[in-house]
C-alpha cells in the first residue's frame, strides 16, 4: 500500500464530496431540518427544562447530520455516471469509504458545534467537561457517518431508495436511545432495545459531559461507540466491494 | 515489454461466460483496436484490465503489474474513459480537471499549465469557469477526455470513445488521441466505428460471445477474406438474373441499379464481365472494384449480430 497515495486520495474525495454533496436537498433536510422539527414537535407545549433535554437533542443533531451524507453520495454517483470514472483513479474502496465517512463526519461536527455555540449563549447550557464533550463529538460523528456510508451500500442507483431505506433505519433509533424518553424511565424490552442503538452511548456520553443523569459507566459508552463504528466500516467495506459493479 | 499482457483471461457472472478465456498482447506505443457486438464482452475485459473487476481465471499485466494485486500501481499508469463516464455536473470544467489531476498528485504550478494547455486544445478554455450541467455531450466528452489525460498516462483506456457525438467533438477527440498516440501513449480503444479502428488502430482484435475470433493488422485481416472482394458494375439497361454466371463469381447480389459480384480472382472477373457486356450490346455506366472492407470482416466474424 503506497501511503501517500491512499492519503492523498482520501482527502482529494473528502474534499469532492464537501464540495458537491453538502448543499444537496436530502443532506439539508435530513441532516438540518428533520432534527430541528424533531426538537420542535417535542419540546414545544411542553413542562420541559432545556438543560436536561439538550443532551438528547445535541446527540439527535450529530446523529441526523453525521449521517446524511454518506447514503447520498454513492447511489448519486452511480446515477449520475461519476462512479466508474472515480474508481478508476488511482484509489481503492475504502480509500472511498473513508473520503465519504470523513466528510459526513466533518458535516456532523459543523452542524453540532453551531448547535452547541448557540446552546451555550442563549440556552444557558451547563458543560462541565468540554475535553470529554469534543472527544464524543468526534467518535460520534465518525460512528454516525460510517453508518450512514454503511447505509449507501445497497445495490441501488436511486438515491430517493437510499434515502428511505436511511431514514428507516435512523428514526426507531432516535426514541429507544434517551433522546425524548431518558434512559432511566427506558425499562423492559425499552431498556434491552436501547443497548442495540449507539445513539444510546453518545447520549450518554453527552449526559456526562453536561453533568446530566448518566446511566452507563463512561468507558462503557467509549468502547461501545468504537464497537459500532469498526462494525459499520466492516460492514461498509463488505457490502461496497461486493456490490461494487453492480447499477452502473 | 508489453504494455498489456493478458493471458486465459475469463470472468462469468452466473451462468453467462462474459469473457471466455482470452489472450493478447498489446506492444508498448501501439494503437489497440477492441472490436466486438453489443454483449460481445469489451466493457467486462476493459474493467478487468483496468482493475475495476476481479478475474476468475488468467492473468493480467499492466507494464509488468498485476492490477489484482497493485490496483493503485497500476491505475497510476493509466487513464480510463469508462463506457458510462460522466464528468461531475455540479462543478466546473476547471475543478473537474483540478480535480482528476490532484487524484494523480499534479499540484501547483504543474496543474495549472496542464489544465491550461488541455483547455485550450479541447476548446473550452473560454468556458473553465462554468458548471459542467449546461454543455451538450460533446463538450461534456471533451472535458471527460481531458481529465482523464490531464497526468500524462503511458496506457489509456477509452471505451467507446466517440459514441453518438458531434462531427467537432468526435474529431477533435481522434486527433488528440492520435498525438497522445504519437507521442508513445499506448492506446487501448474499444469502439463499434469499424472506420475509425481501420484508420486509427495499427491492431484490431475482434471479439464475440467472450471469446476472441480474429486479431491482427485491419489491412492482414482484410486480406484473410479475399473472397469478399467484389466488381460493382450498373449497366444502361436492364440485365437478366444470370447473364453474368459463372465460376468466377461466388455471389451476385443486385441493389437498385448496381450489380455487385464477388469474386477470389477480380482480373479475371473484370474481363469476364467487360466481355458478357460486350457480347450483349451492353453499356457500362460504371464500374469499380473493391477488397473486403473492416466491416465486411467483422460482420463476418461475429455472424452479422450480437447475442
């Protein structure tokens, strides 16, 4: 593997993707508005304390965003006729999986820290840990955006089928993860269903960065987003090699 | 050395055999035609060589280099134009140039002047700054063909290069690829415009159903089917059918006004058919000779159609 090439590579697509894919409709409104009308529908009418509900909502808001470019881009290539010709540059899959990955994760993050500025000036947001508080954002965002590269891997040049299929996946997790019901009150078949989503860790995580109720050790919530973001690229690179040739 | 070398090659999916076990050797500097029908199998063996796809059996060499096993190596040294290639609509003629040419590591000063120069010869140097969505299918072509070159490559790759183009584009297409041929560039062009593999390529092979039916020069080739050689003559009134029987003519096929009549042997089919006329009062009006042309082979080839 020539290193210098893969790096190269990497951040020549991260910053193709930045450039075409972040002012598409689907990213602006699955990844900006669909949080923010999430948080609206839920908060407003509501007996609520902003603090304690602000931990769910910035993950919600990471999640969405982070998640949002990745199933675009690749069905849009394959629609469009770009993909072969990208693949015939000198880079390999996953040099693709990763220039995708970073650019959802680049999206999230900006998302996120407009959020969280905005949180702490007009929302009288408490953050007591802000090393940990960047460290989840980080991990977050690269977990959510493998997911969602994960999520483009389908054999399908529609990106309309990729979007459905993505938001499918994306809005179950939102109410068994502590965003809108805290973990806490989750029990039963809630409870068990929350430790599958890993929008559940960085909740929490978030939870211990804004001196809110956390439920799981912080280490377990570290590890468990590592897991889920390896689990996704794996499967990511699995299933885009395999389905690599097919919908050109 | 070989600038392509491909050895048993073959891939199926399912059931269908797309490439059945072929070899060919392409020289370094040499314009290489890939012939073949719709389904014949080109597109699956310009993605096998290109690394794009994986073999099930034979070997592949790029200058020495398995693309299997060195796809980046390999794809360094190359440029592809890709059946179904588009340029990125949402960016500029210049970004898209910039951007294939950083993929290749161009930078600076080494980008520019090579964008420049490809804008220039392609035409649309006045146009860099516009988004690729509003050109027509020429000039989207053209700013594929530049791209793809923009690193300078050794081997390029061009899958129906010229399909459903304009007569500017089509032509400014050629004749950069001949320069680029010109100037060492090995070129491996599959194409259905049997005129240009007869005029462009200095070998053609020609594939059907995955497997390889002919290779060699178009003009050995043409050679090989001497009996397609025909007289075509028109007279000044109607001929009965059967006037020009005979044992020099293998078939006569008669269109409009014009009578064609193939033959093995055309000095002795000329006088035979100068002396039928003379003894019948007739006229000729015109008459021409002519060796089997690149299309003739081919249709014979591949049996006049695809799968």
């Amino acid at each position: 593997m020539n290193y210098q090439v893969f790096v190269r590579g990497l951040i020549v697509t991260t910053e193709k993707n930045i450039r075409i894919y972040y002012k598409k409709a689907p990213v602006v409104i699955f990844g900006l508005l669909f949080p923010l009308f999430m948080f609206l529908a839920f908060y407003i009418g509501r007996e609520i304390r902003i603090q304690v509900f602000f931990p769910g909502f910035i993950a919600m808001v990471l999640f969405f965003a982070s998640s949002s470019v990745g199933p675009l881009i690749t069905p849009w290539e394959k629609q469009a006729g770009t993909y072969e010709r990208l693949l015939s540059f000198p880079v390999t899959v996953d040099t693709l999986i990763l220039g995708d990955m970073l650019a959802g994760s680049i999206y999230g993050m900006i998302i996120t820290l407009i959020t969280l500025i905005t949180g702490a000036l007009f929302l009288d947001i408490d953050i007591t840990g802000i090393g940990l508080l960047v460290v989840a954002t980080l991990l977050g965002a690269i977990c959510f955006a493998a997911l969602g590269v994960f999520m483009s891997s389908p054999a399908t040049p529609q990106p309309s089928q990729i979007m459905m299929l993505s938001s499918l996946i994306r809005f179950p997790l939102i109410f068994i993860s502590g965003v809108f019901i805290p973990l806490q009150e989750l029990h039963g078949a809630g409870r068990v269903l929350s430790y599958l989503s890993p929008l559940t860790y960085l909740v929490d995580l978030f939870q211990w960065a804004m001196g809110g109720a956390p439920v799981h050790h912080l280490a377990v919530d570290l590890i468990m987003l590592l897991v889920f973001t390896c689990g996704f690229l794996f499967a990511a690179h699995l299933f885009h090699k395999r389905n690599l040739m097919k919908g050109l | 050395m070989d600038a392509i070398r491909v050895e048993s090659l073959t891939k199926r999916f399912g059931d269908l055999t797309a490439v059945d076990d072929i070899s060919f050797r392409v020289e370094e500097g040499e314009f290489f035609g890939f012939l073949g029908p719709n389904g014949a199998g080109k597109t699956t063996t310009i993605r096998l060589l290109t690394g794009l796809l994986t073999p099930d059996a034979g070997r592949i060499s790029i200058m020495g280099i398995d693309p299997g096993r060195d796809a980046i190596s390999a794809k360094l040294l190359m440029g592809v134009i890709p059946e179904t290639s588009n340029v990125y609509a949402d960016l500029t003629v210049k970004q898209n140039l910039y951007l294939a040419g950083r993929y290749y590591g161009l930078s600076g000063h080494q980008l520019k002047k090579r964008s420049e120069d490809l804008l220039s010869k392609f035409g649309i140097y006045d146009r860099r700054d516009e988004r690729v969505r509003t050109f027509s299918k020429g000039l989207k072509q053209r700013v594929s063909i530049a791209s793809a070159i923009i690193h300078q490559p050794g081997i390029l790759f061009l899958d129906e290069p010229t399909e459903g183009l304009d007569v500017q584009s089509r032509r400014l297409i050629i004749r950069t690829i001949e320069e680029m041929n010109e100037e060492g560039s090995t070129i491996f062009m599959t194409t259905h415009n049997i005129e240009d593999a007869n005029v462009l390529c200095r070998k053609v092979c020609i594939i059907n159903q995955g497997k390889i039916v002919a290779i060699d020069r178009p003009e050995s080739l043409k050679h090989t089917f001497d009996r397609m050689q025909f007289i075509e003559a028109s007279f000044d009134r109607e001929v009965k059918t059967g006037l020009f029987a005979s044992d020099l003519i293998s078939r006569i096929v008669v269109s409009g006004d014009k009578w064609r009549l193939y033959t093995e042997d055309l000095d002795r089919a000329v006088k035979h058919v100068a002396g039928v006329a003379e003894r019948n009062g007739l006229k000729i009006i015109s008459l021409r000779t002519s060796g089997p042309t690149l299309e003739d082979v081919f249709v014979e080839l591949t049996g006049g159609g695809g799968r």
